[in-house]
C-alpha cells in the first residue's frame, strides 16, 4: 500500500541589500494537496475528503519588518 501525499512546507529566513538598504525577508516554499470534495448525509458537502485529488506548489516571499496590518494587505497594480 502506498502512503498518501501530505502537505510540505520549506521555510527560512534571508535578506537582501538594495540601494543600501537591507530588507529581511521569509522564503516559503511548499506544497499542498487539494482533496476530494465529499457529500454529507445532508446532501451538503464536507470541506474536504481523504483522497488526494491535485498537487499545487507555491512560493511566497513575505517583508519580514512591515506592520503586521501592511503585511495581511494584497498588493495595488
């Protein structure tokens, strides 16, 4: 029997000079699984089942010394 596929997470912490100023930035790397989708007795559907269904890889950088409210705000194109 195989294992099932879990959720991964890398992170660490680096910085970067830029014009001479230095930016402390959080890496994470890692990967979820998304699962299936199943139905209560209801009829309603749970949040999520136990066979993986897709792997989704992602990474985020994240300013280590902004605010905290700067940091839960999306960025303005």
């Amino acid at each position: 029997m195989t294992d099932l596929p879990t959720d991964h997470l890398s992170i660490t912490q680096h910085s970067v000079t830029i014009d001479g100023q230095t930016i402390s930035y959080t890496a994470t790397a890692g990967t979820l699984i998304l699962k299936e989708e199943v139905e209560k007795s209801d009829g309603q559907r749970a949040s999520e089942g136990a066979q993986p269904k897709a792997s989704l890889f992602f990474v985020a950088y994240v300013r280590n010394d902004l605010p905290e409210s700067a940091q839960s705000q999306r960025p303005h194109l």
